[in-house]
C-alpha cells in the first residue's frame, strides 16, 4: 500500500510541473519584443487608427431633424457634417439662409443708433357705436325675477336674495300683493342676514386684532359704531377682546320715511334691511331730516329735524309733528343715530288745486249784469268734511248673569282725508269686566278695554269687538270714548246693561222667545239699537 500511495504523489507533482511550465511558455510567447517602447511612452490613441475613422466619418451623409424659423429659413434636408480633425470647425459652419421679406415691425431699440422706420399704419375698419336698443338693460319680469330669488335663497345666498329684493321692491309697475310678497320674503331674510349676531351671511366674520377699535371698524365698513354694537347685541359698555368674532356688515346705511305707506325702510349698503312700522300725528317734512339722538337728565330723544320719535307705550296722543313706533323699533332707530345715515322722505300727496280762471271782459260790448245765482255759486266756499262718526251696538236680548256678551264699536271716517292715531277705549262700570278685544289689537285693563292707535282711511269704517264677561247681576253703564288726532276729535256715549241673574222666570223666558226668533251667535253682530253719539 505504501509503494502505491508513493507513485500516486509523485504522478500528481509531475502533472502540477508540466502545467507550469505550459503557462510558461504561452506568457514568453505573447510578450512584446525588447526592442518596443515602455508603457509609459506609448500614446493614448494610435493616430493612425484614429485618422482612418476621420476619412470613414467624413463621407457619410447625416440627415438632421429640421428646425424651422420661418417658412423662408428651413435649413436644407442634407447639410455637410463638419470633421473635427480634418476640417475647420469656423469655416465648415453651415450658413442659414436670411429670407429676403422683411417684417412687418422692425423692432427698435434705445441703445441702437440706427433710425428705425416708421411703421406702416394698419387701416382699422371703424366699429358702429352701439345703439340704445343695445345699451339698455334688460328689465326681467316679475316672475322671472322672483325666480331668482327663490334661486338665490334655495343655494344659501340670502344676501344676494336680499339686494334682489332691494332692486325689485319698488319698482313701478309691481301691483299692490306683488310688493307685499316681496317685501315680507325681505322681512324675513334680513332678520337672519343683517341683525342675527352669530349669522355671517353678508360678509365674512372680522376677526378682532389688538390695537383695533369699534370705531375704526365702523369707519371702515361705513356704518354707524352704535349699529355695529346692535347687530352684534353689544352693550354700550361692551367692547371685544382680541381673537373675538365681530360681524359687519357693509354700508353705507340708508333710511326712507315713507309716509303714505306708515313705514321707515332699511337699505344696509345694497341689501334691503327690513321696515318700521310708524304711526303719524300730524307730520311736516323737515328740512333737515338727519337722525339724531340727545340726551337730557338720563332721557334719550329721538328725532329727524323738528320730527320726534316717540314710543307708543301709554297710548295717549302724543304731540303734533311726531312719529309713533314700538319699543324695540325705537332701540333699532337710536342706533342709527350718525350722520353717516342717509335720510330721506316720501310726503303724502297733496291734493290738486281746481284752476281759477281769470274772466277777461270783452272789449267791444259793455259788461252783462252780473247773474246773482252764478255769483253766489262761484264765491261759496266748501269745506271738506271732517268729522269721524261713532255707532255703538248692543245686544236685543236680556243679558244673562255668567254668560260673556259682546258689544261692537262702528268707527267710520266721514272726511276726505285720512285719519291717524284714532284711539277708542271702552270704560266698564264695577260688576263687569271685559275679557277679550277683537277687530284691531289691544290690552285689557280693569274695567277698561283699550284699543291701540290705527289709521282709517277716507270714507272706510273699521268695526271692533269687546267680550263683557258678567258676574253680577243687576244695572251696569258702559261707556265708549273716541278721540283722535288729526282731524281733532272727540267723541263719548253711555249705554246701560242690564244682566238678570241666572234661573230667575223673567229670565228663563226672554231667553226661550230669544231663541225662538233669532239665532244665538247672531247676537250683537249685525246693527242692532245703535246708541245715539256724543260729540
């Protein structure tokens, strides 16, 4: 075993030197002479190799992607390539053609000392001014109109129903119900838009920075500080602090005392702003008609020029050449107190004097006697009539103890003029007590049903109801009273009550022939034993 592992090592070292010295002989084989020059020496390229790639190159046709300028100056479709090596790389530049057509502009610059050429002026064909029929603005109808508006309130954009409605309120040729359905959508949408303080639907909220003021904010939006404090139901001895949520709305701010109608009308920049209900008393236009407030002995007035507002609280006449308005109304108008408001007024319309026609005698024959019925016609004077008529009625049949009864009150105005602040007031004699008013608001009092002021037109009446409730039985007095401002008048009457008391014979029978010959809810509502007036 010994000998065989011998000759088994000795094969394997003689197979290892053969292999050697192959390797050998191949590297000896492929290796440069002596006589060749070191690595160091030799060159990078063989300029040989290279210069024959150069000829190669330079006999072949490139064809490029053109790039055109113009029309004129599209480089040609086979263009020289230029070689690096065997060429001039300035003279083998390809030349772009320069199109013989000038521009139309010659583009000019300061810096050049060249005149420029003027430039050829274009002939522009005159436009035709537009004619009226193209200017005039289209007026929508009002049913289309109101179609924007329910538009703009279905999308959420109530301020823009609300300058609608500002354009279209008044607009001649809207009827009476038109103008009230617009106006009361108006009522509606600026309770929420202008006035609700936590609603910012006009204008983004402000956000309150340090250094502000209300007063500054006010300036900017034109609008009254006192308004901005109402519509964000501040005090007067409130004011923000910084990073505090402030709505404005933008003005300016308009108010139109619109006598004929009884109503002051709000514009808030281009936004319809809502009304007041006023009551009138005699009223003269003043020419100076800016809101104003004063303050006397810690009572605030209010007035336009030589016109007060006044509250009607106690609903007694107030003074002539005043106006009548609700409490909170009042609080509203004190804060548009500013002569930043603008004020204006419509006047009740002013009747038509007749025309007096000047007689010119003739100059060929004399005079003609002067016909005594003719001149007596023409120097008689009429006046109008003013004077309100008051008719009180009263139930036929006998009252019974515990049962209400009604009584109603006919006012009618016999003048050709309207009537303002008529005032009628019911007074009950101890026994009986009234327990609801009807016909017109009002309140009730002890004894006393008191009507609130209103407004009768020329030659209409208005009919009011008082509900008597009877606990006693026995003889009662009732007594109306009418009074009113303009024209001045002053009416009174007294009419008796007799109540039987409950399951007396007397009773039981005029209440069976009572019911025998009239209905019961017919009872005091037709004109039935009108009591004589009193003026």
């Amino acid at each position: 075993m010994s000998v065989l592992r011998n000759l088994l090592i000795v094969g394997l070292l003689v197979c290892v030197a053969y292999n050697g010295y192959v390797i050998y002989r191949n590297q000896l084989a492929s290796s440069p002479s002596a006589e060749a020059n070191d690595p160091d020496e030799a060159p990078l390229f063989s300029e040989e190799a290279f210069t024959q790639l150069a000829e190669n190159r330079s006999q072949v046709t490139v064809q490029q992607v053109p790039t055109v300028l113009t029309a004129e100056q599209a480089t040609p479709t086979d263009e020289f390539v230029a070689n690096p090596v065997h060429e001039n790389r300035t003279a083998s530049l390809p030349v772009i053609p320069v199109s013989a057509n000038k521009p139309t502009t010659k583009p000019a610059s300061r810096f050049s000392a060249e005149e420029t050429e003027p430039a050829e002026t274009e002939v522009v064909a005159e436009v035709e001014a537009p004619t009226n029929e193209d200017i005039t603005p289209r007026v929508l109808s009002f049913d289309d109109a109101w179609a924007e508006i329910e538009q703009s309130e279905a999308a959420f954009t109530w301020a823009t129903s609300l300058s609608q409605i500002e354009q279209l309120a008044y607009r001649d040729d809207l009827t009476q119900q038109q103008r009230s359905q617009v106006l009361a959508k108006g009522d509606e949408l600026s309770q929420t838009v202008i006035y609700a303080p936590n609603k910012h639907l006009a204008k983004p909220a402000m956000t309150f920075l340090p250094g502000m003021t209300l007063a500054d904010v006010a300036q900017e939006h034109a609008i009254p500080e006192s308004f901005l404090r109402a519509i964000n139901q501040w005090p007067e001895d409130h004011n923000p602090t910084p990073g505090d949520s402030i709505k404005v709305v933008q003005g300016p701010v308009k108010l139109h005392v619109d006598l004929p109608s009884k109503s002051i009308r709000m514009t808030v920049g281009e936004l319809y702003a809502g009304r007041i209900a006023i009551g009138q008393h005699s009223i003269t236009v003043p020419e100076q008609s800016q809101l104003a407030a004063e303050t006397l002995d810690e009572v605030t007035k209010l007035s336009f020029g030589d016109v007060a507002v006044v509250i009607d609280s106690e609903n007694k006449v107030p003074d002539a050449n005043s106006l009548l308005v609700t409490p909170d109304d009042w609080k509203l108008l004190r804060s548009f107190a500013s002569d930043s408001v603008q004020v204006s007024w419509t006047d009740h319309p002013k009747p038509e004097e007749p025309a007096i026609a000047e007689a010119q005698p003739a100059e060929t024959s004399p005079p003609a006697e002067p016909d005594m019925e003719t001149s007596v016609a023409v120097e008689t004077k009429q006046s109008p009539v003013d004077a309100l008529k008051l008719e009180f009625y009263t139930p036929s049949a006998t009252v019974i103890q515990g049962q209400p009864v009604q009584y109603g009150l006919e006012i009618t105005n016999l003048s050709n003029k309207p009537s303002d602040l008529v005032q009628a007031v019911v007074n009950l004699s101890e026994g009986i007590e009234p327990i609801q008013v009807a016909g017109h608001t009002g309140r009730i009092a002890p004894g006393q049903a008191l009507f609130d002021p209103l407004t009768i037109d020329a030659g209409e009446s208005i009919r009011l109801t008082v509900t008597i409730e009877t606990k006693e039985a026995g003889q009662f007095l009732i007594r109306p009273e009418l009074q009113c401002a303009r024209p001045a008048t002053r009416y009174a009457t007294e009419v008796q009550l007799r109540v039987a008391a409950a399951g007396t014979i007397s009773a039981e029978a005029e209440k069976k022939e009572t019911e025998a010959t009239k209905p019961k809810e017919s009872l005091a509502e037709v004109p039935q034993n009108p009591a004589k007036e009193i003026r």
